[in-house]
C-alpha cells in the first residue's frame, strides 16, 4: 500500500502529464431491535438485485470494512463523533466561519440521493447492496473516522414517481422522515450538513417543478421572475424550516446540525439580465431568513461572471477559444455575493463537464474566485463547496484500474483532487478559504457512476490526507469517542 508521501507523488506526477497535454429503511421509525445480519430483506420493501447483503453484514474473520453491530439497533451506530459541538450553530466573524467561537475550518464532501436512500425509493433510483440507511449510517460512520466534519446534500428527492413534494404543499411523509433519519444521524456525530433547496439539472424537485406548478411560468428562467413559482419555492422552505424531527423533537430552524441552507444547487437564468438573479438572490434569501434566522445561507452555483461584468472577469470564466457561454447564464460571482443576506462565497469546478480541461484551468478558476473574494467581497468565508473529475471509461486503464484494495485507482482524477486541494489548503493557510467539499462519495459497493468516489478509491487516501491538513490548521481533531 503506498505512503500518503507516495500517493501525493503518484498524483502530481500525473497532474504534470496532465497539463502538458491540456494547458434504510431497514428498521421501523422508533424500533428498537437489533439488527440482524440476515434475514431482514423481507422487512425492506425492496429486492436486492446484483449485491449479495452479507457481503457488507457478516462479520467472520474480523468482520467487513466498516461493517456496523448488529447487537445494536441501526440508531445507535454511532462509534465516534467530529468533536464539533453538537447545539452551537456555524457563525461567521471576519471572513471565517465559526464553531463553538473559534475558528471553523474543514474537509467534507458532498453526497448523491441521500434521500432516496433514507426512504427506500423504487426504481428508477439505483439498486443498493442494502438497505439504503444501513449505507447512510456506514458512510457517517467513516466520514467521521477521516476527520470529515461538513456533508452537503439535497432536501429533496430526484427520482421520478417518489418526489417529496408531490405537489404545492402536498408532501411525502415516508421521505420526510428519511431527512429527518438523516439530520438525527449526523447530530449524534456532530457533523454539520448544507442543504441545498432546489436542482437546476433534474425536474424532480428542481426549478422546472416550480415552473409546471405555476400556471403563469412556461420556462426556466421563469422560476426567477414568475411570482407564482417563486411563492411555492418560499413556501418548500417555511415547510421544512417549520418541520419537527421525529426522532429527536428539534424543529430544522432549531438544529444547529444544519450549517447552512442552498438557495439552489447551480441555478442558471440563461440568457438572462444580472439583474434577474441578483433580485432573485435577494428576494429569496431574506424569505429564508425570516423564516429561519439561526442558519446561514449560500448561493450554492458555480460562480462565474456576467458578460456585463466586463472582460476583465468575464475572461476568468471558463471557455476555450473565448468562449462567452459562462458569461450567459445569469450569474454574477461577486456582485451576487455582496448580497445583504448571503452568508459566505461559495463556488464549483467543474473543468471536463465545462470543456476546460487541465489542472490549470482548474487551479486558476479556485484561485480567481478566491482572489476576488478576498478583494472584492470582504468579510465573507469562501467554500469550495463542490469540486470532482469523471471517470468516464471504465475501461481505460489509462483513467481508472483496479487496485489491491478491491477498488480503483484513478491516476486522471487523483491529479485534479491533489491539485484542487493543493490550492484550498494554501488558501486556508492564508485565511482566506474556510472549507472544501469533493464530489461525492458512495459507500462500497454503491455507484459509483462517472463522479462517485468510495473509500478503497485512491482517491480516498487524499481525501484524508487533506482532511488532516486541514484540521491541523485550527488543531482541531480528527474525531473524538462517541
């Protein structure tokens, strides 16, 4: 198994090649018996299809990675915390973000259809090898272990035909409770979870529900403007701000497990005046906070410059061969982050899905944002709040192969990781970056898709080699006794 000092090596050198070639629902709501190893299937509502359940459940011969106790009931996981205190909500002072009073910097990640799992959603969404909160409960478990403090996910289903909201003020009561499995989990921990309200990419609970539910909206970029759409949006938060846990009786606007709220996950007004976002930003963001004035709120895009910025900017923005096409999508990086009620600058990087490939494309986008931040913005924490590269031929050994773990080794995307990490941590070390959240990880044995990460991944081992560097920078621990 190499060094952390041989994988940092093994992924640089690739970087350099690189940019030389591109300058459950597995135990009832409040029971209490244990789990059993086998045997349970038939209470899960579901079939398990190509993964054989055991696999991740016995335990003989010292027991599978990360394998939970089934003497204990599924609640009652939790083998160690992130020390973070548990009732202090996340505050910023000075450009940072704050804990418990002192300085808050840290290591996520981001996690896919967090909610599908948590209610046992049928197909279309992707068959588990269990029930998709033992997968919930496993991952907590080992984000802890890494010295993983922050997760942001969706407040909201993506799969066709199991959507939370099924329509204006008519809610799914089942996925309800799978979030609210999912935020009593990570209070037990002391992970802090962003949740982002909307999709701009899948219809399912993202901003083209809002336009077919408005009778005056017919487009996308209505969801911005059409008074109509926007009500039922504000109305989607008071729902789940207003929301009492019923697991533990602390309404969302009362837990300090929440970090932050997301407006949108990278809402885009093509075409679109400034104006039109800006406005919407600021409308949107002050219902938030009425609504719920303990916890922060981030835009949750990409941050590129309007065109009505100037070149200057705009030139910033991704593009090959002068390329405006970023520059049309409504954003405005930092006139949309001096908004009032906007908590902190968050931004995503996202070099190959925008045709920008190169590790130096990616590090001069982290550090335009962050320069500009730091410059222009003032007095807010920046986050890089979602970042990842695709695998997205599985077999080009060139791209991903299998290592000794039972996992892959992804040399292409290791190079982007080490190199978007590298720039975060030197930013952190300056003050002028608080944290960095990947994109995304399954448990073993999920997805893992083009983007998804798991932890016998070699990329894995620089998501903890990170994690550590940067909680070193405030002392802060890597996990503490449950």
């Amino acid at each position: 198994m190499p060094t952390s000092r041989a994988r940092r090596t093994l992924a640089l050198a690739s970087a350099a090649l690189i940019a030389s070639l591109a300058s459950g629902r597995a135990l009832a709501a409040g029971e209490d018996r244990a789990l059993s190893p086998r045997g349970r299937e038939e209470t899960i509502g579901r079939v398990l299809l190509d993964h054989d359940a055991d696999r991740f459940r016995v335990l003989d011969g010292g027991g599978a990675h990360n394998a939970l106790n089934y003497d204990k009931p599924l609640e009652d996981q939790a083998t160690a915390t992130t020390c973070n205190p548990r009732d202090d909500f996340v505050r910023t002072s000075g450009g940072q973000f704050t804990l418990g009073g002192e300085r808050f910097v840290f290591a996520g990640w981001n996690q896919w259809e967090v909610l599908e799992a948590a209610s046992d959603a049928p197909p279309p969404f992707r068959h588990l090898p269990l029930p998709g909160r033992e997968h919930i409960v496993r991952v907590m478990n080992e984000a802890v272990d890494a010295g993983l403090k922050v997760v942001r996910m969706w407040a909201h289903t993506i799969t066709p035909g199991h959507a939370a909201q099924t329509s204006p003020g008519v809610w799914n009561e089942e996925i309800l409770e799978g979030m609210d499995f999912v935020l009593d989990q990570a209070r037990r921990r002391g992970l802090k979870i962003i949740w982002a309200l909307a999709d701009n990419w899948y219809p399912v609970g993202g901003v083209m529900q809002y336009v077919e539910w408005s009778q005056t909206a017919s487009r996308h970029q209505d969801f911005f403007t059409d008074e109509s759409a926007i009500k039922i949006f504000e109305a989607t938060f008071d729902t789940l701000a207003n929301r009492v846990n019923v697991f533990n009786g602390v309404a969302y606007k009362d837990d300090a497990t929440i970090f932050a709220w997301n407006l949108a996950n990278e809402a885009r007004c093509q075409g679109c005046d400034a104006r039109v976002m800006q406005s919407w930003i600021e409308r949107v963001c002050a219902k938030f906070k009425s609504a719920d004035p303990n916890h922060l709120v981030g835009i949750g895009y990409e941050g590129f410059y309007h065109e009505s910025s100037g070149a200057r900017k705009f030139r910033t923005n991704p593009g090959k061969g002068g390329s405006r096409w970023a520059a049309r999508e409504g954003q405005d990086f930092v006139r949309n982050a001096r908004a009032e009620c906007v908590d902190y600058v968050g931004v995503h990087v996202w070099p190959d899905n925008w045709n920008y490939d190169g590790v130096d494309n990616q590090r001069e986008y982290i550090s335009s944002r962050v320069r500009d931040a730091a410059n222009e913005v003032g007095n807010k924490p920046f986050l890089l709040e979602e970042f990842g590269y695709s695998v997205t031929d599985p077999d080009d050994t060139s791209q991903v192969y299998a290592n000794e773990k039972g996992g892959r080794n992804a040399p292409v995307r290791d190079a982007y990781f080490a190199s978007a990490f590298d720039v975060a941590l030197e930013a952190a070390k300056a003050g002028r970056l608080s944290g960095t959240l990947f994109w995304h990880w399954y448990d073993r044995g999920v997805g893992p898709g083009k983007y998804g990460v798991r932890s016998d991944d070699s990329t894995f081992g620089l998501i903890v080699e990170h994690a550590e560097a940067m909680n070193a920078i405030t002392g802060a621990p890597r996990s503490c006794a449950a």
